[in-house]
C-alpha cells in the first residue's frame, strides 16, 4: 500500500507509540482488504468504552492497556494521546442513569465510567448511541468516514450520502488517532452504484410500511446495492432510518438509492451508474404480509415487555409515544422501554414528552438498548416492538417470543397485555 510521507512517519514513531501502533494496523488491514492507499478522515463512530464483563480483567490494569488491546490490537500498553479525528462514541452496554432498573452490575458501571472519562479527556465525544447524526455528527455529501453499527453505516451511506465501509473497534480506535482509514469498497465511487432493482408495487407510506420494505430488501439482495422505484411517498430521515436497520438486518445491506429521495441519484440512470441491475424484485402486497409473518416468532398473546426505539428513537418520534399514552396507564403486567439517545432524551425531558410516558408507566431510557446491553426487565418471555430489526435479533440474543408490528399496535399491547397486531 502507498503511504505518504506523513503517513510514513507516523507509522515511524514520529507521533508516538500509539500512532504507530495505530498505523501499523491500518498497514496490515488495507493490505489484507487490497487498498492501494489510506484516505483522509475527520468523522469516526467507533465502540471506545468498557462495559462488558469480558473487559473487566483488561481494565484492571488501567484504561490505557483497554484501549490499547481492543481499540489498535497491541499487545503492548501505550500511551493514548488526543483522538487526531473527530470522533464520537456509539452505543453502550449500559444506561447511565437507569442501570439499576436494566439490573447491571454496580461495579460495571464504575468500568463504563471510568472508560468514558479516559476518553472523554483525549477528545471522544460521548454520544453514546447508534444514531450520532440525530444528535449532531451528520457526514457531508462525499465526506469519508470511519463508522461501525450497520444500522448507522447504511444511514451515513444510503440516506446521507457520506461514504463508509462497516468498520470494527479496531479500524476506528487507529482511524481516531491518525485520521486515516483503508481507501476501498464504499469509499471509491465505483463501488457505490445500484446492482439490484426493486420495483415498489404496494403504497409506502407509514413507519410500518417502510422497516417492512427494509426487511423485504436485505432478504432480496442480501450485501448488493438496491435501487428502489415505485409506490413510495412520505420519505423523511426518521422512515429511512427505520428502513435501513431492517435492511441492514435481514440482509447486510450498506448502500441503496430511492431516486429523486436519496442524495446520489436523481434519476434511476444515476443510481446505477456504470453499473447494472442483474437481478430485479417485486414487492407487492404478498410480500409485504410474507415479510410481517416472518418477522413473528411469537405465539403467545400475552405481552410482558414492549421496546421501542431501535434503531434510538428521533424526538418526534418520542413525542408521538408520549401522545399515544397521554392519560392511559400500561398494563400491571407490561414493562414498555423507550430508547432514544441523552441529547434527545434531554430536550424530551423538557417537552414534557418524558413525564407522560412515565405517567402512563413506561421509562425513557438512553446510552443503550436490549440487544447490545442483553438486559431486559426480569422475567420477561414475550416482547412486541416497532423494530425490524430487534424483532429479528432479540428473541435470538434473549431467549424470548417477539410480536413485530406498528407502533400503535405495540402501545396497545401495552395497554391491554394482549397482542393484537395490524392485520
Ligand atoms: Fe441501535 Fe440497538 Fe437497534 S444498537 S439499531 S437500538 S439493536
């Protein structure tokens, strides 16, 4: 692989041992993935803190060896310095503020903590959540990144026209202390145009609607590019979020088009670029009620736990939770979670929307949610979600039934302890 000079001096030692280090492995990545060369970055979301049980024995021995053997693969402990990207941290294991009710270990809450003041002091902003463009890192169009979380990387990538493969601890932890990451895959615009084509045949229009699209088209091209045409209408950020985790989930898609929504095609020409569709989709009513069947793995009716908010709630969409449950109470069997990032949790506070949730029974919880942290209330055994994507996971991760549906569904299984669905 090509380095520049300053790439090359860093990679000597000219920054120290931990930008070595940190050269070092992006060296051996980008030579094992085929990169010709590194590209600049200034915008890295990577995994930074502690708080797994498995970390407990490594931050013993202090922070810096914690980053050292997970964030750059060195076996030896080095100084970390100051991140030399801007770089945010994702979702955690733990809720700050609501550890005790997710029942985590007091002691693993101290580890979290002190990981996040160890970091938080060489310049990690601590985000902590899957959607750090809803809490202030939007990529500009064409901005090279360095991000994990498929749900955020098919976001950056997709939606926002920011360019990024799925990354690892590792790649971030080097790409934070260098600016630099591997010049391959979604960073070459070759790479970024449509081979598949889905022909949209049944109206899209609601939340429903469009983590059921996204789910419909992971499993219809699995890690290809689909561009999408048809019947869809309403298309907003907050829809696109939703669609691009389920996508992300049944499938690993990292890029789409919709032309004339998404930013790098106006048209379908555009979106398939040099490149060609091999393979075309229909999705039409069958398939929209095929994909809300699959994503049912329950068959008890009686609901115990209702999460909402993954990927991490937008506010107008805490707000809406707060409307539906507005002078209601939950039922004495149900626990209902409402996961949305602290920044977003803080203005909610303030809109009142936090108080009518919990009025109505429910928490509003941030930092983290049940498929990362593997914490549910006590007991739970059937779930109902608005998430694709924790309907396809968290029944799996936790050992318990899960009822997919629409929000409203979801709040009236709250209600009523019963699962009624939306057909
Ligand atoms: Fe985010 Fe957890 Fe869902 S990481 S995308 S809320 S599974």
């Amino acid at each position: 692989m090509q380095l520049t000079d300053t790439e090359k001096a860093m990679r000597d030692g000219e920054g120290g041992e931990a930008v070595a280090a940190a050269m070092d492995l992006l060296i051996r990545y980008g030579n094992a993935l085929g990169a010709e060369r590194l590209v600049e970055t200034d915008n890295v979301a990577g995994a930074f803190n502690a708080s797994t049980p498995s970390v407990r024995k490594i931050a013993e021995n202090g922070m810096a060896e914690v980053f050292s053997k997970l964030n750059l693969d060195s076996d030896k402990t080095v100084e970390i310095p100051q991140m030399a990207a801007r770089t945010c941290q994702l979702i955690t294991g733990i809720d700050d503020q609501n550890w005790a009710l997710q029942g985590a270990d007091p002691q693993m809450v101290q580890m979290q903590r002190d990981s996040e003041a160890f970091v938080g002091k060489r310049g990690v902003n601590l985000m902590a959540t899957c959607t750090p463009y809803q809490v202030g890192n939007v990529p500009t169009f064409g901005e090279h990144c360095a991000w994990m979380e498929s749900s955020a990387v098919i976001y950056c990538n997709g939606a926002l026209g920011g360019r990024t493969n799925v990354e690892g601890k590792e790649s971030t932890g080097a790409a934070a202390l260098t600016g630099r990451i591997p010049y391959w895959g979604y960073h070459l615009t070759e790479n970024r145009y449509g081979n598949r084509h889905i022909r949209v045949d049944v109206p899209v229009r609601s939340m429903l609607d469009w983590g059921l699209l996204g789910y419909f088209t992971g499993e219809m091209v699995e890690e290809n590019i689909p561009v999408l045409e048809g019947d869809l209408a309403g298309v907003d950020l907050v829809k696109l979020k939703h669609f691009g985790a389920a996508a992300a989930s049944s499938g690993g898609v990292e890029m789409y088009h919709i032309p004339g929504h998404t930013p790098e095609a106006r048209i379908a020409d555009e979106a398939f670029g040099t490149s060609r569709a091999e393979d075309f989709h229909v999705y039409d009513a069958a398939a929209r009620k095929k994909m809300y069947d699959t994503l049912q793995s329950a068959e008890d009716r009686k609901v115990d736990f209702i999460m909402l908010g993954c990927p991490h709630n937008s506010i107008e969409q805490v707000g809406r939770i707060a409307h539906l449950l507005d002078g209601k109470r939950l039922h004495p069997d149900v626990a209902l979670w409402v996961h949305t990032p602290r920044a977003i949790r803080t203005v909610a506070e303030r809109s009142g929307y936090v108080a009518r949730i919990e009025a109505a029974g429910g928490k509003v919880m941030s930092d983290t949610c049940p498929a990362i942290s593997r914490r549910l209330p006590e007991g739970v055994r059937v779930i109902a979600t608005d998430s694709a994507k924790q309907a396809h996971y968290l029944p799996a991760i936790a050992k318990v039934q899960g009822w997919f549906g629409s929000l409203e569904a979801c709040i009236e299984a709250g209600l009523t302890g019963t699962w009624k669905g939306d057909f």
